[in-house]
C-alpha cells in the first residue's frame, strides 16, 4: 500500500512528529552556529505560522519536531521557510550552492497526549542512541534540558502530560516512532489506512 497523503492524513488541531533529513546524509549542522541559527529561526516561524513545539531534537544530519499544528496548511508553509531560510543562510556562509534537504518533510500523525509524550521521550533520546551523550541532557539541542528544569527553552510550549510520569500505553508490539504514517495504537493506525 502506499503513503497515505499528507492533506488525507493531518487535520488542523493535530498533533504530529516531524522529521526532515538532509541529502545523502551530509552533516548539515556542524558547529554549535548552525544549531543556534535553526532553533532561531524555529522561534521565529512558530510565531509567525501559529504552531506549537512540544519537543525536538537536531541532530547533525536531521531533525525531529514533536508539534501541535493549528492549522495544516501555514504550518507546511512554516516548514518550507524554515528548510530554506536555513539552507540560503548555511550556503552563503559555506560558500557552497544547491539544496541541502532529502525532500520534504515527513509527519506521522501523532494519536493522543499519551503518545505525543512517548514520541517526545523517544525524540530526545536520539543523541544517546547515536553515542553522541550517555544521557539525553548531555545534548544541548533537544528539549530534555526544559522538561529536567536545566534552562526554560523559547522553542517549547509546555503542556500537562509533561508534568506526571509516562503512562502506560496498551500494546504488546513495540511502538514504531519514525515508520508508517502515525503514531498510536494499531486501531487507530488501522483506522487511516482504511479512511475511517
């Protein structure tokens, strides 16, 4: 079967996991410069487009947005200016030309609070699971500093279910962050596939 549509798949008021790659893997975010310019211009972009960030990750050759988007199609707007902004402002001060993302983004419909807080753990872990830090806060580009309460971060709105501890989801099959087209139980994943 393939890709279910972006416009089939998310709605306004959606939560959604984000993630962009960059062409043949070629490290995009080098020096801590890099980083700082593209939480900048993600500041800017969730004001500017309305959409909410409840946790991220970059790492060097991608990055992962945990958001809460009001409205599906200014927040696909937000990620084209940011993917651009971005690589105009990376070539010219890498005196290089020509694009540095994969393709578009990718966005896994994201089913509950419940699995919008798993995906932000399974999210920050990234760096540990890459060998960068041996635990999540040691990476300074992701959101875990602001939930340990090291540093408030402008890029993060806070919501509730960060403030009690995992619960428990129902599923005997290990969740899936990055593959498919949601994140959620198998019901609610069967139920887009068939356009329930």
């Amino acid at each position: 079967m393939g890709r279910i549509p972006r416009t089939f798949l998310l709605y306004n008021a959606c939560f959604a996991h984000v993630i962009s790659r960059s062409i043949a893997k070629q490290r995009i975010f080098n020096q801590a410069k890099d980083f700082m310019l593209f939480e900048k211009l993600l500041v800017q972009a969730k004001a500017r487009f309305d959409f909410s960030i409840f946790h991220y990750c970059l790492m060097h050759t991608h990055f992962h947005l945990v958001v809460g988007m009001q409205n599906v199609e200014r927040f696909s707007q937000g990620m084209r200016q940011i993917k651009l902004d971005y690589t105009r402002k990376y070539n010219q001060a890498q005196k290089r030309r020509g694009p540095l993302w994969q393709s578009r983004y990718k966005s896994l419909l994201i089913e509950n609070d419940t699995y919008l807080f798993a995906c932000g753990l399974y999210v920050e872990e990234n760096p540990v699971r890459a060998g960068f830090v041996p635990r999540a806060e040691g990476w300074e580009y992701s959101s875990r500093r602001h939930y340990n309460g090291q540093g408030k971060n402008p890029l993060i709105t806070d919501y509730a279910a960060c403030e009690r501890v995992l619960p428990e989801i129902d599923s005997t099959e290990p969740i899936d962050f990055e593959r498919g087209c949601a994140v959620g139980t198998e019901l609610f994943k069967f139920k887009l596939r068939k356009g329930l």
